[in-house]
C-alpha cells in the first residue's frame, strides 16, 4: 500500500512537488493581484473568481501548488484532497483557480487530469447523488479521457455504477464493495436503495439495462467487475480529478451517502477526489456514521486536507479600496469625498466587517445599486462617505439600520422634538439603545461608523460639547447629519420636490451673468421650487465669489416681487426672508464696507424689483441702538442713498396703483418710517372711498396667529387697530365698512362679504373689542372663542 505519511508529502502545496522533473511548473505574474476589472452587475457577493488573474487574496502561490501537486500525482490508487474552510471563506474561488489552471495546462498538450466538477448540492435526495455521481464520471470518461480503450471503460464503468444501484439486490453489493474498500458494512443509502431509486428508475428497467450493456459481466461478482474495471482505469494516461464542492451544503444523511460514496470509490487507480466544505459542519454531520467520531472517521477517507490559507486583512483592504475607487472614482463622487473622513470610517467601523471576501463583495455590491439610487444628472445627491456608512449599517446590521431610520430622535436628541434640554445620561442611555441590538463583538465597529456619520454621537463619547456652527457645511456637503438630509439617506432616492446638487451648481456657475440667473430662478419658481432652492443655496454662499455679487444680487431683487413671504409651516422664514439671509451673509463677507455698501447700492439701482430691495434696506442700515453698527452692511452715506431708491419704488407701485395687496403694510410702514405720515395717510385715505376698496386695504392688516391647545393648533386671523390707525382715521373705516357689519346685511352687499369673508369677521372682531374696552391682544375672550 502506498504510505499515507508519502501522499501528504507529495501533494502538500507547502512543499516542493515531487516527481516534477518534466513537469512545467506554473508560477503566478507578477501583477496578478492588482489587474483585474469588473462591472457593477458582475460584482456579485456569491460570484466566485474564475481564474488565477481575478485572484484578489494572494492565494496564487496555494493555487499554483496544489495544481502543480495534481498533475504530478502518479499512484496506483485513486488521492482523496480535502480543502477545508469556512462558508464564504473563497473555497469555490480557490477550485475555479486550480480547474483552471489544469484546463489551460491540458489545452497547450501538457499532461493534466481530465477533470468532472460535481456539486451534490444540485442534485436532491440521495438516490439523484448516486445516480448523477456516477453519471458524471462516465460522461468523463467516455468523452475527455485520452485512452484508446476508451469504449470499452466507459462499458464497464456504467456496468459497474448499475450494480451498484440496482434496486433492492443493490444492498447486498453494496455490502460486498463496502467489504472491498475495507469499511464495516453499514448500507450505504439504506432508506434510498429500497424505496427513491425505484421512484426514478423502476428496478426492472435497471436490471434490464445491466443486461444489455453485457450480460455476462451482469453475471460477474462485483468483486470480478470492480478488479477489471481496477484494471481499465490503471492504463489511463492521465488521471481523472473528480471535483465536489459545497458538501457542507447538503443534509446530515446526504453527507454520510456522499462519503461512503467516495470511500466505496476511493481504491480505484488515477482517481484523484478533491473536496471542498467546511470541516466542523462535515465532522458534526460523520459523528457515529461507523461507531467513530466524524472527524476520525473523516481522517480514514481524506488523505490530503488542507485549511484554506488565511487572508491577510491588508489583502482585503486593498480589494475594497480598488472595488471602491471603480464605483465611486467619478467627479461627481469625489466633490463631498473627504479622505481623512473615509479613514475613520474605514479604520473605526467598515473594516470590521470586511472580514471576507464575500462580505466585501456582497457590501460593494449592494452600495453600487444604491448609487444608481441616488445619482440624478450626473450627481450624487447625498454625502458619498455617509453613503458608505449608511450601507454599511444597512447591509451587515438590518435592525439598527431599522431602528435608525424609524428614530431620528435617537441621534438628534428630542429636543428637536421639543425645547427641553436633555442631561449627558439621557443622552448616553438613548445611543445606547440605539445600539442594542448589535452584537458585542460587533458593538465597538457600530459605534464607530456612528461616531463618523453624526459628530453629535463623537462629542458625546469624548466628552465634547455641542458643537455649534456646523449644520450650514454639513448641508452643504450633503451629510446625514444634518436634519434636512437625514430623511434623504433612508428614502434611497431624491425626496420629490427636493434640489438636486445639478440645480445648485447651474445656479453658481451662472452667478456672474444676471439674465441667465434670472432666467433660471424664474423657472424654478414656475415650478415651485424656488423656495426650497432658496432654503438649499443659503448652505453654499462661500462657494461664491465676490466678483460676482452685482449681478447675483440684481438677478435676485429681479425675481423678489414673485418669491412668497409665506413659510409652509408654524415656525420658520419665508422663501423671501430666506433670500435676504443670502444676500446679508454674501456681501458680509466684503470686509470693506464702503464697497460692500456700494456693491449693495448699486444692484438696488439697476434692479426693476421692489419687495427685496426695500425689505434688504430695512434690515441692513445703521441702527442708532446698535453698539456695533458695523455688523450691517450699509454705512450711512449709502444707506440714505438707497432709502431714497426705495421710496421712489414703493411711489412707482401706488402710481400704478400696485400697492394694495399682502405687502401694502410694509410697504406703508417704510414709507411712513423714511418719509413721514403725510404722503401715506393721504394716500391711505383715498383707498376708502368704497366698501370694496376699505376691505381691500384692511385686508393687508389682518394678520394669522397660531395658536396652541392641548388639542393641538389652529390659525386664526386678527385685526390690530392700533396698526391700521397709523394709516388711516378709524372712525373712517367703520363707516366705510359699516354696511357689511351689520346684522342683516343688505343684499347688494352680500357677495362683498362672500369674498372677503376673513377681513369682515377680523373687522367686527376688533371694534367690538374697542367699543367693549377690551385689549386688541384679548382676542382669546371673543364671543367665537
């Protein structure tokens, strides 16, 4: 017998191969490891690598040697390998590798072993393994072994693999080969002999075909056939390598079949079996198969067993490095890519989980889809670090992922829910049950890609305080920690209604030309989406240059009488407010606030608009309270020059009779506060003459207040008469409006108050409190209240 201790020798890929003298020994290139592409729909995570050049875990040398260690087997009996590693470890990569290498060896005419890959593990039930194993090996044997003799071993291979599962009487030659191969007779598919194999092949079929194929071997002992057969096989000029993979995938009595299978097979000359399975699985699946423990039992079957060689983590790096720099190397990728950022992420957290091959296949392919979610004219609409993070939690924790995007309050605290101020042990114990449901081996890996995601997490764990500050950069860089954004990286697309980073950017880069910017904000706000444009652009004032402010703020104040002043919301500014905000923190970057007071003078001057400038005017002047007046931007010479401009369009509006409407009291309060009363309460007085034209002009007094109850909140809308006093005499107003108050009113007047339904009960309301003695503020005692 050939010495087990000289099989491992010879085929161990940690030593040389024996017997090599004429045998072309493969070495890896030396750029194997680095040249290798991909496309996205191919990087999948159960995909294994083909060929030694897709090698990204510096396994060739293992490859090389194992299939070196294969083509220089010559023994008299049949070589059971085993490589043994865990599921997802790159067992299946590592056999492509070595079939092929075999394969390019036996196209170029060098010796190689003609090789049968069979996986078990897509044949159900026990009698389709025998009948496909043997199948399988005929099929070889017949088409790709190189043997003149060829028919004739193919004749007593099937011959053979009949007796052996033929029926009923099969149980009894099963014993005998069992007996052969010197393994105590245990059936070996008990159950499956007598009842499946007559569900897929009626007995007498089977026996019938054995006859056929040659009757008087059908009469020979099985012990007679298996020597001929012994006989045949031996002159085989090369051996035959039959492949199993994933053994470790089929049921407990699947396994105990597949082996006793292989044992029966295992004494036949150039018989080479390589397997391939997790050894722990295997051994818990052989335990008592023969009286033994599995993995002793395993040992008398298994000559060669190797575990899969480690991968060293620095492999694995690189691999999601490179899968990494090809889905994300773009532009469009790299504008919020922050290297230090991503070296957190990576070191603290996402290592920790790319502890594979497949598992780094299975997160970059699942991060490319995302991708494709969230690109929208050439851009990517989130933060490309955060992304990964994101991913990351998504794919390798699905509960927190959950837990996460169904609690933003976990992050944020509930303050942004309320005003109330959480202590530091709240806030500790509220991450903590964000992280609950994370393993502890896992917890430290969460917490760290956590930490990179939101800084808040950061401060608290190091003891920092709230950072303040920040929340306009991190808008700016699309980052999950922002609130506006968190929505953003859990609807796995761009939020309908929502900016898309390609709007912004045509708005900057046409900063300088003001008909094109106009242009553009006009049809922005055609469709709605001026006001969030708005919100959105405040984020990235400092990505515009000074140089550019003239026509940027003109293009502005162009489209200002068309941006609403209402916020959709109970708290918040208006879109117009919003679009001050941006004019205010642009031009106070000018540090010199002559030209800045200059910039601003002469944008109002070139402008057709009204309601920005006057509102800009309004808020930027010196204010003789103001111990730092230089936190505005106008010095005084020309904020009187532009109080002037101002007051010359609010006197071009009332000309063309445009000031009534929503904005008349402001309007009217910068001309009384820059001009004095006079021009205004003339002008006021003659919007009276009319019941029409009184509710008209009252109309721009009545203001909403929103009210809270312990039922929730309402608006309601209110006159103050002291505000429309400033304007207009009140006794004047009561008159004008007197036909509508009353209790029965007359019928001509009815579809006026039909119209102007809100401004007739905000007017009775508030002179009833006058002639009562009430309060204007005591609106919460009135008679519908």
């Amino acid at each position: 017998m050939y010495d087990d201790r000289t099989r491992h020798a010879a085929i161990s890929p940690s030593n040389e191969v024996t017997d090599t003298e004429h045998i072309p020994i493969l070495v890896p290139k030396t750029d194997v490891n680095m040249n290798y592409e991909y496309g996205l729909l191919n990087f999948s995570a159960d995909r294994p690598v083909a060929t030694l050049h897709e090698d990204l875990l510096d396994r060739g040398h293992f490859v090389i040697s194992l299939a070196n260690a294969v083509c220089a087997w010559k023994g008299s009996e049949s070589l059971v390998i085993a490589i043994y590693g865990p599921w997802g470890s790159g067992k299946s990569s590592v056999k492509n590798m070595v079939t092929s290498l075999l394969e390019s060896r036996q196209q170029s005419g060098h010796n190689a072993p003609t090789i049968v890959e069979f996986n078990p593990w897509e044949w159900s039930g026990e009698n389709r393994l025998l009948e496909v194993f043997f199948d399988e090996i005929e099929t070889a044997l017949r088409t790709k072994a190189d043997s003149p003799n060829v028919e004739d071993l193919s004749k007593k291979w099937k011959t053979y693999a009949a007796r052996l599962t033929l029926g009923s009487t099969a149980l009894e030659h099963m014993k005998t080969a069992a007996e052969v191969a010197g393994m105590p007779w245990i059936p070996l598919v008990l159950g499956t002999l007598s009842t499946g194999l007559k569900q897929s092949v009626p007995l007498s079929q089977q026996a019938a075909e054995v006859h056929a194929m040659n009757s008087e071997a059908a009469d020979e002992s099985l012990h007679t056939l298996k020597s001929s057969l012994h006989d045949a096989l031996r002159r085989l000029p090369s051996p035959v390598l039959v492949v199993i993979d994933d053994v470790d995938r089929l049921n407990a009595q699947e396994i105990r079949t597949l082996f006793r299978l292989v044992k029966v097979n295992a004494d036949f000359p150039n018989m080479i079996y390589l397997l391939l399975f997790d050894r722990h699985i295997i051994e818990k699946a052989l335990d008592d198969a023969s009286g033994d423990t599995g993995r002793s039992y395993m040992e008398k079957i298994i000559q060669a067993g190797f575990d899969l060689p480690d991968v060293r983590q620095e492999a694995l790096d690189q691999t999601v490095s490179s899968a990494l720099d090809d889905l994300l190397g773009s532009p469009a990728m790299k504008r919020t890519f922050d290297e230090m950022r991503w070296q957190h992420l990576y070191a603290n957290g996402l290592r920790h989980y790319c502890s594979s091959l497949r598992k780094v296949r299975r997160f970059v392919s699942s991060l490319s889809f995302q991708v494709g979610l969230y690109i929208h004219d050439s851009e990517l609409e989130v933060n490309v670090i955060d992304l990964i993070g994101v991913e990351a939690i998504r794919v390798f924790e699905p509960t927190l992922y959950r837990t996460l995007a169904g609690n933003p309050h976990l992050v944020f605290g509930q303050s942004w829910l309320s005003h109330k101020r959480e202590s530091k042990e709240e806030e500790i114990k509220r991450l903590e049950s964000l992280v609950s449901s994370v393993s502890s081996t896992s917890r430290s890996a969460s917490i760290g890609i956590l930490e990179e995601l939101f800084p808040q997490i950061y401060w608290l764990h190091k003891g920092h305080g709230h950072g303040l500050g920040f929340e306009n950069g991190w808008l700016r860089d699309l980052r999950i920690c922002h609130r506006e954004m968190f929505g953003r990286f859990f609807a796995m697309a761009l939020p309908p209604k929502d900016i898309s980073l390609s709007v912004l950017d045509s708005i900057i880069k046409n900063a300088s030309d003001r008909d094109l910017l106009r242009e553009h904000l006009s049809n922005l706000q055609a469709n709605n989406l001026l006001p969030r444009t708005l919100e959105r652009l405040e984020a990235y004032i400092d990505r515009l240059d000074l140089s550019e402010a003239v026509p940027f703020v003109t293009a502005l104040f162009d489209i200002g009488d068309s941006i609403p002043s209402e916020y959709e919301g109970l708290f918040g500014l208006g879109p117009d407010m919003t679009a001050c905000r941006i004019i205010h923190h642009y031009l106070m970057k000018d540090e010199d606030r002559t030209h800045r007071s200059q910039t601003l003078l002469t944008a109002i001057g070139e402008t057709d608009g009204s309601w920005l400038p006057v509102r800009v005017v309004a808020m930027e002047g010196p204010k003789l309270d103001e111990e730092h007046d230089e936190k505005f931007i106008f010095d005084s010479d020309s904020f009187g020059k532009a109080k002037a401009i101002c007051l010359a369009k609010i006197k071009t509006l009332k000309d063309q009779d445009r000031l009534i409407g929503p904005r008349l009291s402001f309007y009217l309060w910068r001309w009384l506060q820059w001009e004095g009363e006079a021009g205004p309460r003339e002008w006021a007085a003659g919007r009276l003459s009319s019941v029409g034209d009184a509710l008209k002009f009252v109309e721009a007094f009545v203001q909403p207040i929103h009210v809270g109850t312990a039922r929730g909140s309402y608006v309601r809308f209110e006159l103050r008469l002291s505000s429309l006093g400033a304007f207009v005499d009140l006794d004047c107003v009561r008159a004008a409006v007197s036909p509508v108050l009353a209790d029965h009113v007359p019928e001509e007047f009815q579809s006026i108050v039909n119209e102007n339904q809100r401004t007739v009960t905000a007017i009775g309301k508030a002179f009833k409190r006058r002639d009562e003695g009430r309060s204007e503020d005591d609106w919460r005692h009135d008679d519908d209240d």
